[in-house]
C-alpha cells in the first residue's frame, strides 16, 4: 500500500515507522503515578521530594535532550539519533523494572528523559521532511491522535498493572521496542528527504551572492502558503519575528489546557466527585484529542479561516464550565470541549513550525524550539497560577479556571483581530 505524501508516494510501513515514534513520547513519569503511595511505604525514609522527582525529573531532563536532538538533525545521522534516543528508552524502561533502589530510579528517570528528548522532535520532523501541503498537515494530525490514545490506554494499563506489583508499570516504557523493530523501515525514507540535512546556506542565495564574501540568504516575499515574510528579520535561518509569536502562542494554548488536568483533582472533590471521576475527565480531554485529530483537514475544510477561532472558543466553553458547573456530566463535556480545541490547535502549530525557517533543514529544530515550549509550558503552570493568587489575594479552588477561562477570552479576541496573519492564518493549501 502506498501513501501519498504531496512530493511522491511512500511505501505504509514507512509510515508506521514514523508513526510509532509518537507512542511514548508523552509516557515518562506516567508509571509512577498510580504507584506513588506505594512507593512512600516501600522506601519509608524516603523524602516527599525524592518521590516526586521520579515525575518531575523526566520532564525536565526532556527539555536540554530535545534541544540537542534539533542540533543533530541538521546532520546526516537523524536515523542514528533516533536509535539511540529508542535504546535509551527502552534501557531506562527495562532497567527500571528490575531495579529495587530509589537512588537507581531517579537516575532511570533522568535516562529515560534524555532517551524521550532524542526521539521526541524526530516524531514530527521526519512529518515535515516527507510531506507536504495538506498531506503534512493531515499527518501532524494523525501523530497527534495517536500520542494522545497512547496515553489514554496507558494510563488504564498502568493502573491495572500498579494493583500486580509496583515493578510492572514500568512495563509501558518498552513501548518504543515497537519503533526499534521498525527502525528498518525508515531508512526507505527517499534519500532526497532525509538528506535535506545536509544542505548548506549557499543552497538559499541568490546567484549573484554566492560569489560573495559576506553571503546573505534570499528571503522570499512569501513563503510556500502566502504569508508575507516582509520585513522579517532572519537570523540562524529562522524568521525571528514568526518564531517569538509561533511559541508565545503554542505555549499559551498548552498552558491554557493544562490547568485542568493540574487543578481538577482539586476542585471536584470539593463537589463530592471521586477520584475514578477526575480520572474520567482528564481521559475524555485526551481521548478528545484523538478523535480531533483524525478529522483536522476536514474540520479546516470545513471553518477555513475561522479555525483557530473555533479551536479556542471550544477551549473557552470548556473552561467556561468547569467555572459554572457542578456536575460531573458537564464537566465531561467541558473536558471534551477543552480537548477538542487543543486537539484541533496542535497540527497546525506543528505545521506552521515548519513555516518559521528559512532552510528547510531546519525544520526538526523549529519543532524540537516548540516542544520545548511545550514543556516549559507545562511545567510553569502552578508557577503562573500561584503568582496569579498571589497578587489576586484569592486561593479557591475555581480561582485557575476563572483565571484562565479570562485569559482564553482576552486571547479569542487577539485570535479575531490576527485571523489573516501568520500565526493564526488559514490558508487553503493546508486542506486542498
């Protein structure tokens, strides 16, 4: 079977190779999660910290590794990259399983973050080097669905495993061996494709700056989808002005989308609702993202130019009754809601990174800048929200959705008023 890509077709085992570099990419800190008070009782003189430095640690580490793997994937060792980033996985994984040593664990974490850092811009940047137009944007979508039902289905597999014994949710880090056996398959990636890491700055300059001392790149007056690039100041082949509010914006909307997951175990308690319940809620966001994500050309197809604006106005709704509701079947649609506009939001951010660069080597660089977005995002969510109590006086359990829920609204007015520009354009090349 074939599948056609915008350039020419690639064989599905392609594909699946790619694809599976997104089945554990948002795993790390899950496993021990469900296993955290068992963890307290098995290693009773460890500290509160030592414990949470098990979740926190990948994550982090996750961010310089991320970073590095954008830097190599300007070489011609992007499978290589790959590989290692999968063993180092798989290792931490495995490893983990056996080991009956807090001390042993956290170092783990700390591997199993640099093994994720290195796959994880490779599971859309090799999107970006295979395809293009709506083909790119429809696989962004896909990859994004399918991080997001491997997290959902991981989550139950964990719980169900963490009631056996603490040593085997650690099973879901040998996710990626499924990657390892399809490494292969990659390396049928058209040599054109892969080797487009190779490229130098003299490919972009205009003939008569080749000769040239001091060579300076021809900037488009418009890139690949009409969007003006005038006026735009280049600098390491990024268009710097694109790439500020690319990432502004990215980390806004998963900020925005990460306070439920932080603060409802907080709040639905306080209405009487279950622990199963708020694990309910938080699956339905991510199983929301996956439905959307199946369905993103033809949801752009369908709204065009209005997409990002129905993308946040459906992340408002949501947040909008999490404020107002108490009920825990709304609180599900409110969940879904949230889902759905990040779910709908997060291929086109991916798909517009590769619109930040002037080469198009760069393109796993711009996207590895944006999962670190995605990250420092994530991570400064309780930092953001504290400072907001702080200087609000108020410390309610509904204070972050009412804080943010305002954020969401201001921001749909900002996404109105921007709907022809970079950033928040549509244009029809990504669905037609």
């Amino acid at each position: 079977m074939q599948v056609k890509t915008g350039k020419g077709p690639i064989s599905m085992m392609v594909v699946l190779a790619i694809w599976s570099l997104s089945l554990a990419v948002d795993l790390p800190g899950l496993a021990v999660t469900p296993i955290e008070g068992s963890l307290r009782h098995i290693f009773s003189d460890a500290t509160d910290f030592k414990i949470q430095l098990l979740t926190v640690l990948p994550n982090l580490v996750i961010i310089p590794f991320v970073l590095l793997s954008g830097k190599l994937s300007e070489t011609k060792h992007k499978i290589a990259v790959i590989v290692a980033g999968t063993v180092l996985y798989i290792a931490a994984g495995a490893l983990s399983m056996a080991s009956s040593s807090l001390t042993a664990l956290i170092w783990l974490s700390c591997l199993l973050g640099a093994g994720c850092g290195l796959i994880l811009p490779f599971s859309t940047g090799l999107i970006a080097d295979v395809f293009t137009g709506k083909y790119r944007t429809k696989q962004m979508g896909i990859i994004s669905a399918i991080g997001n039902i491997a997290l959902v289905l991981a989550t139950f597999v964990v719980g169900f495993l963490a009631a056996k014994s603490w040593h085997l949710p650690f099973l879901v880090y040998l996710l990626p061996l499924v990657s390892l056996l399809l490494i292969p398959f990659l390396k049928k990636i058209p040599a054109a494709d892969l080797s487009s890491a190779t490229t130098t700055d003299s490919d972009n300059l205009a003939p008569s700056q080749k000769a040239g001392k001091r060579p300076v790149l021809e900037i488009p007056v418009a890139d690949a989808d009409g969007f003006s690039t005038k006026g735009q100041t280049v600098k390491g082949g990024f268009y710097i002005g694109r790439t500020i509010w690319l990432l502004l914006a990215y980390f806004f909307f998963v900020f925005a989308t990460s306070v439920p997951a932080y603060y409802l175990p907080n709040l639905m308690p306080e209405y009487h609702m279950s622990t199963e319940q708020v694990s309910t809620v938080t699956s339905i966001f991510y199983l929301a993202m996956f439905v959307i994500g199946l369905f993103v050309t033809g949801t752009m197809k369908a709204f065009r130019k209005g997409t990002f604006i129905l993308a946040t106005a459906l992340i408002l709704g949501g947040l909008l009754l999490f404020v107002f509701t108490r009920s825990m079947a709304l609180y599900v649609i409110g969940s879904a809601l949230v889902g759905l506009g990040n779910g709908l939001a997060q291929p086109i951010f991916y798909t517009k990174a590769t619109e930040i660069v002037v080469k198009e080597s760069k393109s796993t660089l711009a996207l590895a800048y944006l999962q670190v977005a995605n990250y420092v995002a994530i991570s400064m969510v309780p930092v953001i929200v504290n400072f907001f109590e702080m200087i609000t006086g108020s410390h309610t359990n509904l204070f972050p959705f009412i804080m943010i829920s305002v954020m969401v609204a201001i921001v749909l007015v900002f996404v109105i008023i921007r709907i022809n520009h970079f950033v928040f354009g549509i244009h029809k090349q990504y669905y037609e």
